[in-house]
C-alpha cells in the first residue's frame, strides 16, 4: 500500500479545512469511487491540519490526488494558502 500525507499550515489553512469539513458528504463518495482506495483522514490542527491517504497502489494515490484538486478547485479556490507539506510512502502497518 501507498501513503501520502499533506500537512496544511499558514495562511488560509484554517480556511480550507473549513470548507472541507463543510463539503464532507460530497468527499466520502468521491474518495471511495478511487480504485485501490483505502482510507482517509483529515485531522485539524491549531494552525491548519493534515490530510492522509491511503491506496493499493501509487495509480490509486494518483486518481485520489487529481480527484481532491478537483474538488479543491471547485469548492475552494477563492482560498489563498500555502502549498502543503507532503510526504509519500509505502505503508509498514495500518491497522483500522
């Protein structure tokens, strides 16, 4: 499995997590339309948060990527904020 991890913080972050956690029901259903989709998870922090995601494969963290930019676009482009932190990797344990 195939991980990628966004940390938001800076300007507008706080913004953005807003708008996400707002468009919630609209994002379960896209994520798991995501092939080789596992899960995801937003977490908050005190300035901003981060987003986790994890697929079967790199195609899937792809797809899953390019779906949230998307959907980032759509709903929150009128947001200004810094580019995030990210990391990508394979997946050593994940227990759910």
């Amino acid at each position: 499995m195939q991980v990628v991890i966004r940390k938001y913080s800076g300007k507008g972050s706080t913004e953005l997590f807003d708008v996400i956690e707002k468009g919630k029901a609209e994002l379960e259903p896209l994520f798991r339309s995501v092939k080789g989709f596992v899960s995801y998870t937003l977490a908050r922090s005190g300035s901003g948060g981060c987003s986790i995601t994890v697929c079967q494969d790199q195609a899937g963290i792809d797809e899953s990527n390019r779906a949230a930019k998307d959907w980032i676009t759509k709903n929150a482009s009128h947001i200004a904020t810094s580019a995030p932190e990210v990391s990508v990797g394979t997946v050593v344990l994940h227990l759910k």
